[in-house]
C-alpha cells in the first residue's frame, strides 16, 4: 500500500498541475513516511536528481530533497550523500534566484548534519567538500539569502570543526562584521555561531588547543563588552568602582561619533556581544574549561549598575538616548546572569549576595508610580526578565541563594505588580494659583482628573495589560515560598495569604469580567500556585490555609479556561490527600481497646509477705466483731507510678460477708506507710515484706504465670467501682466475689481487711488465708510470724485503719 501511495504521488507531480500539487504531496509523504523503505524512495530519488540539473524545476527537487533526507534509511544516504553534497554546492556556486539558493542552503544544512553520523560519508566529505563550501558560502555575505547562508555555515562548523579550520580568520571577520545588526533572526543565528570559533581547528593532545582557544575568546569577548560600557558610561561612571577588563577584544566597527546612531550602535552591539558570551557558557564543549565566573559577575554588576534613576537629572541628548537605551541592555545583562547561573549552578553559591543584590536592585528601580488602570505600565519588559531571572536562581540553589534576606522586599513588588489597580475618578476644579502646587503635593494626587470633558468620556482599555510581569512575579513569589518558606517571617505568609485568598474570591464572584489582568489565564493560574504552596509549605509560627484552599480549588474547576480548571482539580486532590490521609497521624487520639497487650514482670515472690498482711487482717477482725466490714484495695507495691488510683478489686465469694463496702483513693494514702515498704532482691528466693520494714525469705515459692494484662485490670477495677458506688451493698459485694473467684490470677496483689462474717459462714481459721486462683484451688500459706509478732502487726494495721478510715476505728481490745 505504502509503495503504491508513493508512486501515485510521484507520478502526479510530473503532471502539468504538479507545482500546484508539491505542498500536498510532500504533507501526504510526511504523514504516512512513504519514504522509509529503500524500494520507495529510489523513483523518488532519481525524480530529484533530474530537477536538480535544470533551473526550471530546481526549486521543486529541492523541497523534495528536503523530505527524502528526512524519512530516507541509512543505507539510502550512505549510497547518495556525497552526491546530494556536491549537487547542492553546485546550486550555491550559480546565479540562481534567491529563493531558490536560500532553499539550497536551508537543504545543506540537513544534508552537512546528517552526514556526520555516518562514518563512511563523514569522511568523503571533509576531504573533499567542506573547505569549498565554506568558500563558496562566505562569499554571500552581501546577497539576500545570506541569513540561510550563515545557517549552512553554521551546520558546517558546529559537525565539521576540523576542516573549517583554514577558514577560522574569514569566519571570525564576517562574524565581527555582524555585530552591529539588529535583525533578530541574523543576530541569533550569529550568536550561535561565535562560540564554534573557538573548535575551528584541530584540538592536540587532550584537547588542549580547544581549551585555549576558548579561553582566548572568552577574554575577547569580555573586553569587547567592557570597550562598549566604556563608550556608553563614559560620563557616569565618575567616582564609581572601576572594573579590570581583559586587555584583549574582538576587531569590531569603530563606533559612530554621533548620536543617535552612536547609541543605537553600542545598545546593539551589546546585545549581541552579550547573547555570544551567553551560548559560550551555555554550549557542550569538546574539552574542559574554566569559566571566568568572578569577570563575567564584574562585567554584570558595572552594566546594571547604571540606571534610569541616575539619569533623570541630566538632560543631555546622550544621556536621555542612553535612558532609552538601558532597558534593552539590562535585559540582555540578566540573559547573561540566567545563563551563567543554569551553566554553574551551585558553584555560584559563594556568590549569592552579590547575585541576590542585583536582581533585587533592578527591581527597585523599575518600580513606577500607580499609573492608569488598563494600561501598560513601563519597564513591564525588564521587570518580567528579572522575576523570571529570580525564580531561575531559587529553583537552582534554593535556601542557599540568599534570597531569604530580600524577602520582605521581594514580596512588596509582587504584590504590587499582582494586586489589580482601583479604577478611581478624581474631579479637580481650576482655581487661582493652582499652577503653583509644590511637587509633594501633585504627586500626593491619584486618579484621572476629570474637569471640563466630563464623565461621558470613553477610555482605552488593555484586559491583557501586564499580564507578563504578574504572572512572572507571582511564579517568583510561589518558588520563594517553596524554597524558604518555612525560615522566612511569619508576617510575609500573613500577607501572601491575605492577598491571594480575597483576590482569588473575588474573581470567583465576577468570572465574566475578573480584574485586570486577570482575564489572563497565566495569571490565574498563578494565583492557584501561588496558593497550593501556601498550603504545602508549612511554617512553625503560621498555619496553612488548607480550609479556605479546599473551596477555592473546588471553585476553580470552574475555570473556563482548561488549563487553569485542570490545575485547580489537581491541587484539590492534594488538599485531599492532607485532610484525609492514608494511614492515622501520630497526634491522633489512641484507642485503649485497640492497643496491645502490656505485659509487666511477675510478682509472684512478693505473693508470701501479702498472705502475711491478709492472715494478720482476719485475726485483727476476728478479735474485733463490732467494726464494720470495710474492704480496702491497695497497689502493687512493684511501682508507685505506674497507676494514679488504687486497683479495686474484689474477694472472693466465701469472704464477701460485708454489707457495706468503701473504695478509699491513692489521694488519701498517707506517705508514711508506702515509706515503710522496702523490697530486698534475694538470690536465694522471694522475700516477705513486713509492715515494720522487716524482712524474712520464703522458699518453695514459684510464679504460676509470667505475666499479666496491666490494662484488662484497669478496665475490670473500672467496672467493679462503677458498680459499687451504684449497686446496693450486699449485692455488689456477692457480685464482685462471685467474679473473683474465677476472673483473680494468682499473683493479683490485694491486701484484703475482712470484717465479721455473717451468720452461716465458714470462719476463716487465724493462722491461714483462703485465696481463689484462677484454676478454683485454693492455696494456704501458713504465718511464720509468732503470737507477739502478729499482736505488734495487729496494731500496726488498726493505726493504720484508723487512719484510712477514721469512722471505723477498732476498738483498743
């Protein structure tokens, strides 16, 4: 299909109404690439070879020329390169139209780029065709195609460095020739072209020929610039900081004498000096090289030191020509400025103030005085350059560019170049004398003055006007928030906040008709970044305005422009994934029945001294009936820290004979008796603490579990009080034994005070002490302690009832 669709094309441009039809046939081959298989392209390629040899139909084979070099296959160039070469330097070297030689040239500069992938033809061509046809396109410097000319030479040097070294003295004179143009395409493609002077030659042993050469043009760059500033600032620069300039230079024009074209020339020339010196910096080079950072910074801060501001009181011709001429030249400095610092990148670090200093102080003197609401205010140009100069460097060294200290500064002049000027009227009536108003007070005066034209007047209205200065100025303010929005004041996110928020508001309220200039989508958007940032970047002393983004970016999918929708719906999903993430934040509240099991030493060794403290209890209560049944829960005695309250915890059913129960609080424990409770380790075994500090060991004593579940206590004590303070007292306390007895482990430690058993209940005997385990056996420890022992104990516990619960106090038998 492919086969047959080229020929049809072919063959109907060999008919009458083939010239007609080259744009189709050329767009068809395009789209399909008829011309990638060799069996295609060969018709084709004879096609052209016959158009070529005669003038009528040489335009045509020309832009065919141009397609099949595009889409045709290795082995199709390798066979006809050298061919096509030679065919095109043969067009260039006849008189020939100029649009015809102009097509040559835009052809060969493919052809030349091409071959040089291809080591077969690389080769043929240096040799034989390369130093004719750098000839051959030096002298077109005077015709009309010359611009295509410099593109062909170009191509030549930048794929064949060596061969255009004979040449390298003619190429640089047409090069300092061009200096002086203005056309934009010329003066591209000739600042291009400069820096492939400096690889026109040979390269010696490592390189070190392309190293010197560069170096070498690089100086002569440089002081070219110098020379110029010199012409330019002859007059200002008195008293200021004079700057070493390299001694040597390009062999440029002599500059006119006379202005205007003496401005004119020198504001051009640095222009283009400086777009040379940009791509010197900026394009790959074969060998290493040092790049004069401090000379070019120098050279940087000499041409924005001068601005309009010190200008204005001067009022010669040159001095007002050079006023005109300042912004052009300042923009092509901070072109500089922007490609030094992509080249360099943080090895400019050691520079930062001064480069911070520059941008700020352009800037400052830019700034002009509220001018008419929908008109273009001035330095609108500069200042885009320089914002976007700005954002460049924070995004290449960040909190490390030293912009944090300008901060304050650099957020006025984005707010004032983002805020919407107020369409404000001001009448003003003629009264006598009101020529003589000093100038604070004319420049005290705002508004249009309105006075014998009335208010039915029409004014000029640009929705657009500067629209480039604020969408570059809020893109610098959005970058300076990322970079060092967390260390700047909180003040500054403040104001950035109660600025876009309202702004962004008010043009959700009136989308039809938004203030100027943002009818501009750019700045839109801008403002959405601007925000989106904000709620990013997150500062220890301001809070994000995430709320407020939340409706605002649901809002703004509203946008009618797509670009700016699609932002808005892609910030929102980002709001979305802060206020609901994915797994629980860290300051979340937890969850007691969700945490794990916290499991604390056994204290089972301990279980002897508190079987000591129960019997001598029940003796003390079965000597005195009249005191009232009192249960008390005291701690673990492991840490006193561990719990704030008491553990309640209940007996078991055969001793729940009390009919009232009283929870005492930790609050009400005298600090006495938890200071008379010691624990001593004993290798040996577990040891017996004793309420008067003694202690004695106990053996044959061994833990039954290695653990216990510190929260599931807390929980049960919980709901045992619970249901002591609301339950009646009997029932609670037959409640809460009947649960011990199957719920308490062994090594619960609960120092229980019983009182005088009802009738029909099993008498506890005075020397042991009944203990439910979980299991339902009962173990006995009988008291070591003597009859004298357990009377001084005896007492000890009814001082101590005395003092936990003064209405129960025992009686002194």
């Amino acid at each position: 299909m492919a086969a047959h669709m080229a020929n049809v094309l072919l063959t109907s441009l060999s008919e009458k109404e083939g010239k007609s039809l080259l744009p189709w046939a050329i767009e068809a081959a395009n789209e399909h690439q008829l011309l990638q298989s060799e069996q295609n392209v060969q018709d084709w390629v004879s096609h052209i070879n016959t158009s070529l040899g005669t003038a009528k139909t040489r335009l045509e084979g020309l832009c065919l020329l141009g397609t099949v070099v595009r889409q045709c296959s290795a082995g199709t160039f390798i066979q006809h390169g050298t061919t096509w070469i030679r065919m095109l330097t043969q067009v260039l070297q006849a008189y020939d139209s100029p649009l015809t030689l102009q097509m040559a040239s835009h052809v060969l500069a493919c052809v030349v780029q091409q071959a040089a992938q291809y080591p077969e033809v690389a080769r043929d061509v240096a040799t034989t065709n390369i130093p004719a046809l750098v000839q051959c396109l030096l002298g077109a410097q005077d015709h009309q195609w010359f611009p295509s000319a410099l593109e062909a030479l170009h191509s030549c040097m930048k794929n064949f460095p060596g061969p255009c070294g004979p040449s390298k003295g003619k190429i640089e004179s047409l090069v300092c020739g061009l200096m002086d143009t203005n056309q934009p395409r010329l003066s591209q493609l000739l600042q291009e072209t400069c820096p492939l002077l400096a690889g026109c030659g040979g390269g010696g042993a490592g390189g070190v020929k392309y190293t010197e050469a560069w170096t070498h043009l690089c100086d002569q760059v440089l002081g070219s610039l110098h020379q110029v500033l010199d012409h330019a600032y002859q007059d200002i620069e008195i008293g200021l900081q004079t700057y070493s300039a390299p001694q040597v230079s390009l062999r440029l024009k002599t500059v006119p004498e006379s202005d205007p074209a003496r401005t004119f020339v020198l504001s051009t020339r640095f222009h283009n000096l400086c777009g040379c010196l940009q791509q010197l910096v900026s394009q790959d080079f074969p060998s290493v090289v040092r790049i004069p950072v401090p000379d070019i910074l120098a050279l940087l801060c000499r041409a924005l030191g001068v601005n309009a501001k010190m200008l204005f009181g001067k009022a010669s011709m040159e001095h007002v020509l050079l006023t005109s001429a300042l912004p052009k030249m300042h923009c092509s400095a901070l072109s500089l400025l922007e490609a030094l610092i992509i080249c360099c990148r943080s090895h400019l670090v050691p520079h930062a103030s001064v480069i911070s200093q520059l941008l700020v102080q352009t800037l400052g003197w830019t700034t002009s005085e509220e001018g008419v609401p929908g008109r273009q205010k001035p330095h609108s140009t500069l200042r885009s350059r320089a914002y976007t100069v700005l954002t460049v460097w924070l995004n290449v060294c960040g909190a490390a560019s030293g912009v944090d200290s300008h901060a304050d500064v650099i957020l006025q002049h984005v707010l004032k170049d983002a805020t919407p000027q107020a369409d404000t009227t001001k009448l003003k009536a003629n009264r006598p004398g009101s020529q003589d108003q000093s100038r604070r007070q004319k420049k005290k005066q705002r508004g249009v003055d309105v006075t014998d034209q009335g208010l039915t007047g029409h004014r000029k209205v640009d929705s657009q006007a500067n629209s480039d200065v604020c969408s570059a100025a809020l893109k610098a303010l959005k970058t300076l928030v990322e970079v060092v929005g967390s260390i700047i004041k909180p003040s500054m996110h403040k104001e950035a906040q109660e600025f876009v928020i309202p702004l962004l508001l008010k043009i959700h309220q009136n989308q039809s008709d938004p203030p100027i200039p943002y009818s501009c989508a750019r700045c839109r958007e801008g403002l959405y970044q601007l925000l989106l940032a904000a709620v990013l970047v997150l500062h220890p002393r301001w809070p994000p305005p995430t709320h407020c983004a939340v409706k605002i970016f649901s809002v703004g999918q509203q946008d009618y422009d797509l670009q700016v929708s699609s932002y808005c719906r892609e910030a929102l999903l980002t709001c979305m994934s802060i206020i609901h993430p994915r797994a629980p934040t860290l300051q979340s509240p937890v969850i007691i029945s969700d945490t794990p099991t916290i499991s604390k030493p056994s204290t089972n060794h301990l279980a002897p001294s508190f079987q000591v403290l129960r019997t001598n209890a029940s003796e003390a209560m079965l000597k005195n009936p009249s005191s009232n049944g009192n249960l008390f829960t005291a701690p673990s005695f492991k840490s006193a820290s561990q719990s704030e309250g008491m553990l309640k915890d209940n007996p078991s059913q055969s001793e729940s004979t009390a009919r009232e129960s009283i929870r005492v609080e930790s609050s009400e424990v005298p600090e006495s008796f938890s200071k008379t409770l010691r624990r001593e380790e004993d290798m040996a075994g577990p040891n017996v603490i004793h309420l008067d500090g003694s202690s004695s060991s106990s053996e044959g004593q061994s833990s039954s579990e290695d653990s216990v579940e510190f929260l599931e206590d807390i929980k049960n004590s919980e709901r045992d009080s619970s249901t002591l303070e609301t339950g009646e007292p009997e029932d609670a306390v037959r409640n809460m034994g009947r649960e011990l007895a199957t719920d308490m482990p062994d090594n619960e430690d609960v120092v229980l005070i019983q009182g005088h058993p009802e009738e029909g209940s099993a008498e506890v005997p005075a020397g042991t002490t009944d203990l439910s385990t979980t299991a339902g056996v009962k173990r006995k420890h009988e008291s070591d302690g003597e009859g004298e022992d357990n009377d001084s104990q005896n007492a000890d516990i009814q001082a101590m009832l005395a003092a936990f619960v003064p209405d129960s106090t025992p009686d002194e038998n």
